[in-house]
C-alpha cells in the first residue's frame, strides 16, 4: 500500500490518560535530564501493574512514573510501561538495592519505531540472554504506557488515499487533514506532545536504572531506539557497561534525505538497478490495482499503487530475512508486468498500517528529525514518507529540538534552531508531488571495523521502524510473536500521587537552551570509553550498513558486524546476530566471533530460477482451488490400488494400476520439489521449474484412465478417473503456472 502503509506498526486502542502526577524538578539548564544523571538521590517512583502480554515466568511489569516535560516546573505525571525478568526468578529488589546476579549485568531493551511496541518480546530476549536480568522499556507514549498516543484517524487517511491513482497533492491533503484532527484530539485529552521526544525517552532509561536499583546495565537498542539508548549513555556514563545497537541509526544522519539513495544503493547490491527503474517507471506511468481488506474495518477494498509506492514497499520489505532472496526474481517479475506478484507485500502493508503509534510517531519525528531535511523533490525514487511527514510536521508546528550530546558524537555543533526549522507547510508543498513511502531496514555480510569493539544495526518502519516476531510490532517495527509463554506476576501495590497540571498547545513553544551544555558533553565523553556493539545487515534499505560502520568507526572500544543475507532488525531474524549480542554481552573485550556472519540464512532466488505465479499464494488465502489436485491425487491413489487388486487376481487391471501409478509418483515428486523450497515465502510468487516436467505424468495419467474408460467392457465409473485427469491438466497448466 501507499508508502506509509508499509510500516509495521502497532495497532491503536483507546488514549488512556496517567492517573496522578509527581513533581520532579526541572534542571536548571531547561533540557531533560534524569534525576540519576544530575547527581541527585531522588528516583522515579514505579508501581507494579498485570503484565499486558505474555511474559515468561519470574516476569513482573510495572509503570515508571516520569514528569511528561522535565523541562517545564509541575509537569503532569505519566506511565512509562516496563518489564523486569529476574534470571533466579526473584521480585524485582528495587527497595533493596538488589542487582541480580553478580557476575552478569542486566540488560535494557527498548524497540525502535518510534512508536513500536516492545513488552512482547521479553520472552524472546530472555532466552537469547540466559543467566542475566533482562529489562524491556517500553517508549512513553507507546502502546503499553500511558497515555498511549494512538492516531487511527491517520490509517484512515492513509487508506482514503490509496482508493484512488490521484494526484498526490489531494493525497497528502487528507492525510494531514486527519493527522490534525488526530493532534487536535491528543490535545483536548491533555497530552503536550513536546514531552514526547527522544532526549525524553533517554532520560526515562535513566532514571529507570535508578528505580530499579540496579548500578550498571548493558543498553540495547534496534534502528530508532538506537538514538535514545545513545543518549542515555551520555548521561548515565556510570551506569552504563556496554551498548547493543542493533540497525544503527546514525545520530547525525538526514534520514528523509538519505532514504531515496539507501535504497537504490541496496538494489544495486542485488544487481537490479536496471530492472528496478524499468519498473518503477512502468508503474507510474499505469499504476496497478490490488484488492485487499481495510487494516481497521477488515472490509475489502480496491487500491492503487504506482511505481513509487510499490518501491517503498518494496524497500519495507527488504527488512525481512526471508523476502531478501526472491527479491531479484520479484522485481524482474514486476518490471516485466507481472504485478500480481506484489499482491502477498500489499496484503502485509495494510496489516502495518496498524504496527505503530502514529502519535508517538509524529511526535518525535517532528521534533527530531525533520527539521534536518530539505526533502528534496527531485529524488528517485519520491518516497511517499518524506512527503507526508514533511507535511504533517509542517501541520503540527512542533519545535525542533536541539541537538544533543551522545556516546558517538560526545560534542556536537549545537546550532540555534528557532522557528525557520520548524518544518513549514511550504516544504511539504514543494514534495507533494512524490509518493512512496520510506522505511528502515537492516542486512548482513561479515566485517568489522573501528578501534577496538562492535555495533549493531536496528528494525523500524516508518521511515524507522521497528520488527515482526509474528513480526509485527517489535523492534523497529516489526512484532513478536515470539514470547515464551508463562505465568505473568501481577502487581497490587501502587503509587499514588496527587493529580498536576500540565496540557498541550499548538504553539511553538521555547526552544531547549544551551545552558548546561558543557555538563552534557562531559557526560558524553565519558561515556565515549564504553564498549559499543553495533550491527547490520547487509540489505538493509532503511538503516544502511555503511553509514553504522562509518559512524562507529572512529569511537574507542567500539566495533561493527555486518550481516549476509539480512536486513533490518538483525536479532529479530539472525540466529548468528542474537549469538553475536549474547557474546558481546558476555565478554565486550573479546573479538571471538561465535559464529560466521558472512553466511547467509537463505540462497538467492534469481530470474529464471523459478516459474512466477501467484498461484499459491492465492490458495493460501482461499483453498477452494486445492479441491482439483487433492480430487485428482485421491482418485489416482484409488486407481492404483484397485488396478494392483484385478493384476493380483489376474482380472486385468494393467492400465488402471498405471494411470494411478503415474499419478501417486507426481503428488510424491511435487511434494518433495516443494519442500526443498528452504524459505517458504519463494512460494509466494513462484514455484519449482520442475513441476511442469512433473505435470507430465498428469497428462499420461489422464491419457490412460480416458483408454480405460472407453473400453468396451469398462464400467460407467471408469469415467471417473478420467474426468478427474482432465481438470486437474487443466487446472495445472491453465491456473497453477500460468
């Protein structure tokens, strides 16, 4: 679907509003910092709450309760959702001052997006990191915190959009339309969207290690969530041991800018650019129609895409382990006309219209990010992400926030950013002709480099994203269904607190001033000696692998590994990748790799090395065409069996016993030509060249049951088998590999 349809994102439900507030000082230098990082005694209260998804045993959940802007004195409390496995299944001992373990540090996890979930997969991370605490943060405003800062209003325009092959201009009309009466209704339930930003959600890592009790953790991060576990280094230097950066997103990078290019720069590691730019070409010239089901009614509907949206979902796509090996004979396929192909791609892009928190989304993306980029309307290809956050950024009219001090980049030229970097209405206006949607990915292929240690590459969607463990709403945008099932420990005692103030406006409000810039890059450099691991993967669109490998290259102690064969979010899809955390985790000094990450999961499918159809996956969303070959195979097996029956009682029998011979040994050879098929998601566009070889034995099949049938002494039921051949010939020839 249209480019923003591509993301994974999470699902909105019902705002639900922080009951209570506590009263946390402002620092004096305006920016937010935690208490923790300020050298103060007073940490944030929690208080325990059910576990929303299923966690594995010795598992508590609970909210951190954090002022919604640091910087501004009474701000009202909110929820920021959290988990704690203990690895001797113990409570969490935050009253006590117990660590956990003594010879492994915990670990704090937190997905990308912005706006992906992350509780759900605390199951998988506990067993990729045995032996140790694992804590997963959840980003405030996202979908287990409160409030959450869902915008359904911003599907539905989205999906309007996407009805029609109009122009783009009236497109991204409706979808700022309703992504401001999604603001307009965030404000009337009291929510300041200037609190929802990533020097914010650092300072929340923060001052959860302190509530928690724990001294030091390690900080693990993938694609966006990258940006805030940086940060929380540089201003918790001492609680820090080590960083994670799964699908890096470089802090200085201009995303919007840069997406265009990353992904051309990807297809050409495919060797596609030809066949890429035919395509992308052809379909904008005649955009094509898909029928597929509404992500929010389920009801079905008719949409068009053209040559830009189908590049930005292919780019979304190219996050998947599994998707990366058809992707040659996909795009050939689609540059030569066949555009049914896509159709399993669209199917799942409306599905990742839901994965996210447009909310949250927004908000740190208005705030962060945009104000970085020109949004160039000359790119190729016009990713439809660019376009319309330009736009809604430009609607919303947050502030740009300033830039920050972190453990890549410990002293940053802090420029004045005043209202010019405000992303204005004009700027989206210039694009609005492009379409498409950008997002991240990540990929593999061995390397390493830098001073002394590794990094990591991270999921999203969005133009950032996050991951799909069922996949769809994890890391970077993609969700895990991965979790371990278990018994969630339910809390019951709370923390009161007495209700404050504090509510949104529309208006640019002061931006973060360079007081007590110094403290912050004194933290950072401190925090530039500790160990950093960075990954990603080798074709990855979204978070590139050369712009980590750059970014960590000059850092002390830091060291990056390339992925073969994968894309974004490596640990969501790289056994190699989650052993190579779990080692770092265990020992950051060692350069011992514990397995090859040069060896990709799954062979290249290219051109010519399958026959494309959709054939298969159209059966898997209904399996009414399996009735003829499952008729065909039942009947064959029954010929079989009855023609050895007559030879055995010297009745005859021969050409029946053959007929079905010939038809039980073709279910058997296709059956086995199928499941050689390493990475099932081949047979969503295509299937073995064999099978038509192997549909021969059909066509003789068929041939001697219509001989049989038409011998003088057969009986009427010898019409049967042959009946039965000529459908499924046709069924094969006509439907299956057409």
């Amino acid at each position: 679907m249209r480019g923003a349809a591509v993301a994974a994102f999470v699902t909105a439900l019902m705002l639900m509003e922080g009951a209570g507030s506590a009263a946390v000082a402002a620092p004096a230098s305006g920016r937010p910092e935690a208490a923790t990082a300020a050298g103060e005694t007073r940490t944030a209260p929690v208080e325990e709450r059910p576990c929303p998804v299923t966690v594995p045993a010795g598992t508590t959940c609970g909210y951190l309760l954090v002022p919604e802007r640091r910087d501004v004195p009474n701000s009202r409390t909110i929820k920021v959702g959290y988990a704690v496995h203990r690895a001797g299944g113990e409570a969490p001992g935050q009253a006590t001052g117990q660590a956990g373990p003594q010879d492994a540090d915990p670990v704090v996890y937190m997905s990308g997006g912005p706006g992906s979930a992350s509780l759900q997969l605390t199951g998988l991370l506990t067993q990729m990191l045995p032996g140790r605490d694992v804590v997963v943060l959840e980003q405030r405003g996202g979908r287990y915190s409160e409030p959450r800062l869902s915008c359904p209003e911003i599907v539905e325009g989205i999906v309007d959009t996407l009805r029609t092959p109009g122009p783009t201009a009236n497109e991204t009309a409706a979808v700022v339309r309703r992504a401001g009466a999604c603001q307009s209704r965030l404000e009337s339930e009291h929510v300041d969207l200037r609190g929802y930003r990533t020097a914010e959600i650092a300072a929340d890592v923060v001052d959860l290690r302190a509530a928690l009790g724990y001294r030091r953790w390690y900080l693990f991060g993938v694609s966006y969530s990258t940006r805030p576990m940086l940060r929380a280094a540089a201003l918790d230097p001492q609680g820090s041991r080590g960083i994670v950066l799964d699908s890096l997103l470089p802090p200085r990078a201009r995303w919007y800018d840069e997406s265009p290019g990353s992904l051309m720069a990807t297809m050409a590691k495919l060797g596609l650019t030809s066949r890429f730019d035919t395509m992308v070409a052809a379909l904008n010239a005649h955009p094509a129609a898909y029928e597929t089901r509404d992500p929010l009614t389920r009801k079905r509907l008719t949409v068009w895409l053209n040559g830009d949206d189908v590049a930005t979902i292919l780019g979304e796509a190219l996050h998947e382990t599994d998707v990366i090996p058809v992707m040659p004979a996909l795009v050939d396929g689609l540059a030569a006309g066949r555009t049914e192909l896509l159709q399993p791609l669209v199917d799942q892009a409306g599905d990742g219209l839901t994965s996210h928190e447009w909310g949250l989304y927004y908000a740190v993306q208005c705030q962060d990010e945009t104000p970085g980029n020109s949004f160039p309307g000359s790119a190729h290809p016009r990713l439809f992400t660019g376009v319309v956050d330009a736009a809604v950024c430009g609607a919303w009219g947050l502030p740009a926030s300033r830039t920050e001090p972190d453990a890549l980049t410990p002293d940053p030229a802090v420029t004045a950013v005043g209202a010019d970097a405000t992303i204005a209405g004009r700027s989206a206006v210039r694009d609005t002709n492009a379409r498409g949607t950008g997002t991240r990915g990540t990929t593999t292929e061995a390397s390493a480099t830098g001073s002394a240690a590794a990094r990591t590459a991270a999921p999203a969607g969005s133009g950032t994203t996050g991951a799909t463990a069922t996949r769809n709403t994890a890391a970077g945008g993609r969700a895990a269904g991965r979790t371990t099932a278990g018994n969630a420990a339910a809390g019951n005692t709370a923390i009161r607190n007495a209700p404050a103030g504090g509510t949104a406006t529309r208006d640019t409000a002061t931006r973060d001033t360079a007081a007590g810039s110094a403290t912050s890059e004194g933290r950072a450099a401190a925090a530039s000696g500790v160990p950093i691991l960075a990954l990603g993967g080798r074709y990855d669109p979204t978070t590139p692998p050369e712009a980590a490998r750059e970014a960590v290259s000059a850092v002390p102690g830091a060291r990056f590994v390339e992925f073969a064969g994968v894309g974004h979010a490596v640990f969501l899809s790289s056994e190699c990748g989650r052993r190579t955390i779990a080692a770092f985790l265990a020992d950051p000094a060692s350069a011992t790799r514990p397995c090859d990450p040069g060896a990709a999961p799954y062979a290249m499918v290219r051109p010519g090395d399958l026959l494309l159809t959709s054939s298969v996956y159209r059966m898997l969303r209904s399996p009414v065409p399996l009735v003829i070959p499952a008729a065909f195979l039942l009947v064959a097996a029954v010929q079989l069996l009855m023609g050895l029956v007559s030879l055995l009682r010297r009745r005859g029998g021969g050409l029946s016993a053959l007929a079905g011979l010939a038809g039980v040994v073709l279910g058997a050879l296709s059956a086995l030509s199928l499941s050689a098929v390493a990475d099932p998601v081949v047979l969503a566009i295509g299937v073995p060249p064999a099978l038509a070889w192997f549909g021969l034995l059909a066509v003789v099949c068929t041939v001697l049951s219509v001989i049989e049938a038409f011998r003088l002494t057969a009986g009427a039921a010898r019409i049967v088998p042959a009946l039965t051949g000529m459908a499924f010939v046709a069924w094969l020839y006509g439907w299956l590999l057409a």
